[in-house]
C-alpha cells in the first residue's frame, strides 16, 4: 500500500494496520507475558516465609587437633566432609521427605488454603511429585572451606518454615547419630566377635575342670599329693627307726629269736606301707597322684593361658569401643532457625523483570533464526 493511500486511511484501520505490523507482533508477544506476569505476582502469587538455619557436623576428634595444629593439618576434614555431604544428599532424599510427611505433614503444609493455585501442591500428587515439590521449596547446601551446612525453607506460613526446619534438624542428627552407631558398629564387631570365641573357650575349660575335679573326688590334687608325701616321709622315718632296732636286735640274739622275728616282721610290714603309698603317688596307672596332678595341672595352665585371652579380648573390646566414641560425629547448630516476621517470597518485582527479560531473549533467538531460515530459502531460490 502506498503512502496516498495510508494517508487517507481510517483511524480504525491505521490501529489495525499497526497492531498486525510485524514490529507490533514482537512487542505483543513481550507485552503478554509481562502482562501476565504483572497480573500473578501483583494479585494472584501468595506470600512465602522465609527461614534459613545453619550446622556443622564435628567429632571429638576436632577438638584434639586443634591442640595438634589440626587447623593446619586438617586431618579428619576428608571423613567430616564425607559426612557433611551425605547430611546433605539425605535432606535432598525421598527418605527425609517420607520422614517428614509423617512428622510435620508435609502434604498439609503444602496445601494451605491461603495458598494460590498456581504454586500449592495439587490435591493428587503422587509421592514422586510431592519429593519434587519439596526440593523446590528447600535448598541445602554444604561450604567446604567452612564446613557449614545451610538449609533455607520457604513456606506460607512462618510457623511452618520454623516448623520445617526444625523437623530437618532433627533427622540430620538422626542420620548422624546413625552413622556412629553403624561407625560403632563396624569397629567392635572383630572385637566382639573375638570375646564370643574367648568366651566360650573359658566356659569349655571351666567345665572340664569341673569335671574333673569332680570324677577325681578332690578339689585340688596338689593337697592330696602333699599329704601322701608327709606320710611317705613319716613312714620312711619308722622305716629306719625301726631297722636300726632290729640292728641292734641282731648283735645280741639269734636271728631265729622270737623277738628279732617279730622286729624283722615289723620293718617288712612298714617297707610295704612305704612302696603302697608311693605306688599311689607315683604309680603307672591312671589314677595315681601323680597322672591326676599331671592332667591337673595341665588344665590349670589351659585355663590360665584361656584366661589372659579372655581379658586380653575384653581389653581390645573397650579399646575399639572408646576409639569408636571418639571417632564419634554430631551436629552442632551454628544459626538456630527463626520464626520470620514479613515475607520475602516471591520477589515480585525481580520475577517481573526475569519475565520481560526472558521475553526479549526469546524474541530475539526467533528473530535470528527466521533470518537464517529466510536467507538460506532466498539463497535456495537464487540458485
């Protein structure tokens, strides 16, 4: 259309010319959005609370080190960093919101009715949307080089933020307190393991021992030995006093004399007292005194040598239980969450302009690319 001709067009169809031009096109489709924007945070987008909490997890170990220039050396800070991004990994979990969902209601939290219905929760969410829900309303995020854990929560209501953070606290320490007794666990198994087996040695050589002492009819055979050997002694003694008197018996009688017969009788009579009592204390038969002692003894010296095992055993076992405490983790918070007094979600005027800017962007990435569609067909047609 020409010039003459756009002169003496109608008000109404300069607008419409205007409004269909090419130019207008671009603006409108910035316009819109922003328009739409304008509309959702200025009447529609509800007002989020905002809480933020910060912890660290330390061991007993840290404060040694810091007396052993462990600032400098920083030897636990790997194990400490492992587990601080494990804290974090589970906050970011289906577990934690599982936990949470039985602990605070997450669902319930989500659906406030002051809630709009663009940014609550749908009343039909399935497990898996309420997990992405969920990430979208928290951030947890560990500084190396602090070592402090930051856990921000948005919710729409102050007292549940408090409340959600909190509840997140919570099962940090929980997994924490899980990681010890696992940690704990690990370390005293061998060593548990290895007191079951002295354990149960100790009561074996107990019962043995028992027993036979009980077959054996004596608590300990080294009395009975002891006491054989006095009467050994004492018999030896009358041996020999009484074989100096048939001696003397001798040098002035016959040794047909009633008398020397009679002494003679006496000696024989305690000789065979002597080789009875030493049968019984060193004869070859099982239950002479001296195999009983021998098996005796030889079980005493198992149950001492079972005993110092054992103690050896319960020795290493309250070692590793006191390496394991001391190697023990626990949260300490830095910043106590607070109840938040005005709400700074969403930023609107921010989400505004991302909108337009956005817009503008996307307008200009369609502009290049209908250029180049539009110079490689006229191209095409050249050819």
């Amino acid at each position: 259309m020409s010039e003459i001709e756009t002169k003496y067009l109608s008000p109404l169809e300069k607008i419409k010319k205007m409004i269909i031009s090419p130019l207008s096109r671009k603006i409108s489709f910035i316009l819109l959005p922003t328009f739409i924007s304008i509309i959702y945070y200025s009447f529609i987008a509800t007002d989020q609370y905002f809480t933020e909490a910060k912890f660290s997890i330390k061991s007993h170990k840290d404060g040694a080190e810091i007396g052993l220039l462990g600032t400098v050396l920083g030897s636990s800070m790997g194990m400490a960093d492992s587990d601080s991004r494990s804290v974090v990994d589970f906050i970011r979990s289906h577990d934690a919101v599982r936990l949470l969902d039985q602990s605070v209601h997450l669902r319930d939290m989500f659906r406030r009715p002051e809630a709009d219905i663009v940014s609550r929760l749908p009343e039909k969410a399935t497990f898996e949307d309420l997990v992405d829900y969920y990430l979208s309303r928290i951030t947890a995020t560990y500084d190396v080089h602090s070592g402090v854990t930051t856990l921000q929560v948005k919710t729409y209501r102050p007292e549940d933020s408090l409340a959600l953070s909190k509840a997140i606290l919570v099962i940090s320490e929980n997994i924490v307190n899980s990681f010890n007794r696992r940690a704990e666990e690990d370390s005293v198994r061998v060593a548990r393991a290895e007191l079951a087996f002295e354990e149960k040695r100790l009561i074996d050589i107990q019962a043995r021992l028992r027993k036979f002492q009980v077959s054996n009819n004596e608590l300990d055979p080294k009395s009975r030995s002891g006491a054989v050997q006095t009467i050994v002694a004492e018999l030896e003694g009358e041996v020999a006093k009484e074989t100096a008197k048939l001696r003397a018996l001798e040098t002035f009688m016959q040794p047909t004399a009633q008398q020397v017969v009679t002494q003679r009788e006496r000696v024989k009579a305690l000789q065979g007292q002597v080789e009875v009592q030493k049968g019984r204390l060193t004869g070859n038969n099982a239950s002479s005194i001296v195999n009983t002692l021998y098996n005796y003894e030889s079980l005493k010296f198992e149950l001492n040598l079972v005993e110092k095992a054992y103690s050896s055993a319960v020795f290493s076992l309250e070692t590793a239980r006191i390496s394991a405490q001391q190697q023990q983790k626990y949260v300490i918070t830095v910043v106590e969450p607070h109840l938040a007094q005005e709400a700074l979600y969403p930023k609107r005027i921010e989400n505004i302009l991302t909108t337009l800017i956005f817009s503008i962007i996307i307008i200009g990435i369609l502009k290049l690319i209908i250029n180049g569609i539009r110079d490689h067909f006229m191209t095409g047609i050249k050819d």
